[in-house]
DNA sequence: GATATCATGTAAAAGGTTACATGATTGG
DNA sequence: CCAATCATGTAACCTTTTACATGATATC
C-alpha cells in the first residue's frame, strides 16, 4: 500500500533509477520496506502517469541506459498531504512462527536446522546495518543531525535484529531441551 | 502466501469456525499473521476445494449456524510438506518509518504524535500477551511442555513488541533533542 | 566458461483490502 | 436505544509474486 510513498521518500532525497531504488530497498536505509523490482518499475509507470515523479533518459557507455527519475512538486505535496495523515501499524506475518507453532508435527532437527538458517540470514543483515552504524558515527555533528530522522530507522532495524535473534537463541534453547 | 498454512496450523491443533480463526489472528497466539475475515472466508473455501480441509454445519438457537472445518488426512500431509521445505523470512513493510524517513517534510510534533499513537497499540498488545504468558506460567509442568511451542511465538511476540517501545522511546528522544 | 552486476520491462496469477450485505442477541 | 458480539459471505479493486524476456560488461 505504501511502496509508492517509499519511492516518493527516496526520490525526495535524490533523483534514482528503478534500479538503484532496488539496491536501497535491499540494502540498508531501505530496511523498512521490501520490494521486487517488477513491482517498483511497475509503481514508477504509475507515479509517472499521475504526474509525481518525471524522469530524465541518461545514456551510459557499455551498460544500458538509465531512466533517471525525480518527484515533481506535486509529488512533493501529495507526500507532505500523506505524511500528515495517521499511519497504520506495521503487519507481523512471518511464516517461520507458524512451523515453530505447528512444530510438533515435524522433527526437532528440521525446526533447529531453520533456525539456524534464519539466525545466519539475520546476522548478516544486523552485521551490514552496523557497519552503517559505524560510518554514521564518523560524520560531522551536523552531518549527523541532518541524517538524524533516517537514522532513526536504521536503529530500527539495528533494535529488530537483535531482538529477532534473542528470541531465536532463547528458541533453540527450548527446542533442546 | 503462507494464510493457508497458517489456517491449516490453526485447524490441526482443534477444529474450529471462521469467525473462530479470525479472534485467533487478531489475539495472541495468532501474533505471527494477520488476516481479516473477508480472507479467511475466502481461503477456507480454496482449501476446501483442494479437499485439505472439510467442514460440519452447527446449528445454533439465538446464533448463526457455525461452519466448523477441521483438517483432513490429506491437509495433515500437505501441512507436514510445507514444515519440510525452507521458509522464506518474515518480510518488514513498516510505513511508520517511511513517515520518519521523510520526517523533515513535516513537524516534529506530527512525528511525536504519530509515535504516541504507536506507541499506545504497542504497549496494549504487550500487554495482552503478557497476560497470556502469565496463564501459560500458572499451567502444569506437563501442560508447558506440551506448549512449548506455541508458547515460543509467544515469545516473540513479546520481545518483538518490548524491541519496538524501545525504539520508540529512542526515537522520541532524538526528535524532541 | 560461469557468475555477478547493470538495467529494463510485460503478463498472468495469487494474495489482500475495501465496500457492500444481512440479521439476531446481549449488555450497558 | 446504541454498541458489541456472533456469524457468514460476494464483488471490485489494488498490491504483490512468479514466470518470462533481453543483453552487455566485468570478475573469478
């Protein structure tokens, strides 16, 4: 539902291809919205259509060319008009809890052998969001202020991944035991 | 993708209605998905087709009747394939902090507001499940073993949740600075 | 020679939300 | 009398995923 004010976010900060808006949603600013990249390319022909983003055509040498996309003003006011509306909880739907739950219905090694799967994943990911952490941190003071607010949501995921793996390690505890 | 294995998780541990499966998913133990009904009723039908579920009528003086489903033998078995293959993790989409991402474009009192309403779901959904975890600690040793799994989405739940206050109140504190 | 990265898309299918629809009982 | 709870569903719409599609350069 809100993809396409991720992109209208990220494109406020700095005009990007669809492809580099992939790379952000990968990587870790984007960490609070997921996306593939059929359905930003998708979203870009529709925030074009209804005039809130534009783009420009940048021909490159030996790669294909870029579609280098910016928001207009008025994609600039429909932002400022969704930012002050109230804001939905964010949903909780992680398949991994319903084989925990249904556990009992496969072999302990199978439950310990996902976690574990899922522990590696998630510490790759707290690993890369705080070697963000780390450059922050070497900014200027007012370099750190202006960046404050997307800061914030790095530390979200920093908070999350850690809580996600506390859970998981009490998890296997339970499960060996 | 996964409502369908979540229902069929739901069903396997006792038979029960639609409107029973939703207060499932909107209370505790179903703290790892989220569906409204219009869906669930949907889905209960698809599995039906696919002959995963069935269903008896229960008639009722003063109440609806009541469709209550239960899992067949082919349901169990897809359920077990399904615990046996990898599960992809749990995806983030929290628009809350595309609102903070782009906060500059908005007042910090907007922002402030929008964290205490989140704040107030959080810390009542903390709460319910807290209450639960007290239930499940008054229950017998053999009764705890036998949870102990649902009891670890439990768990998550309330770490996930006391994660998320934490950030909030960190967050506060950087906007108001 | 294989894999990763760069760079874009279309089309069909599945999943999820919103709007509409009904109707009785119970508790404040 | 109003709101909540019980109990079910259809239809239209929007969002997301999966499958299909192309093709060059750079790195191991």
């Amino acid at each position: 539902m809100s993809l396409k004010h991720a992109i209208l976010v990220l494109l406020e900060t700095e005009p990007s291809s669809g492809y580099n808006l992939l790379k952000q949603f990968n990587e870790g600013l984007g960490y609070f919205w997921n996306a593939k990249h059929q359905q930003i390319y998708q979203q870009l022909k529709v925030l074009s259509e209804h005039r809130l983003i534009s783009h420009t055509l940048e021909e490159q040498t030996g790669k294909p060319d870029k579609k280098v996309y910016k928001i207009t003003d008025l994609g600039i006011e429909a932002l400022k008009d969704w930012l002050l509306s109230p804001i939905n909880p964010g949903k909780v739907n992680d398949a991994l809890l319903i084989k925990i739950y249904g556990g009992h219905l496969t072999s302990d090694e199978n439950l310990i052998e996902e976690l574990d799967r899922h522990i590696e994943m998630h510490e790759k990911t707290l690993s890369k969001l705080l070697n963000i952490e780390k450059t922050y941190h070497t900014l200027q003071t007012e370099k750190q202020d202006e960046y404050k607010l997307p800061f914030l949501t790095l530390r979200r995921g920093i908070i999350g991944e850690r809580a996600w793996l506390d859970w998981a390690n009490e998890a296997k505890l339970v499960i060996k035991k």
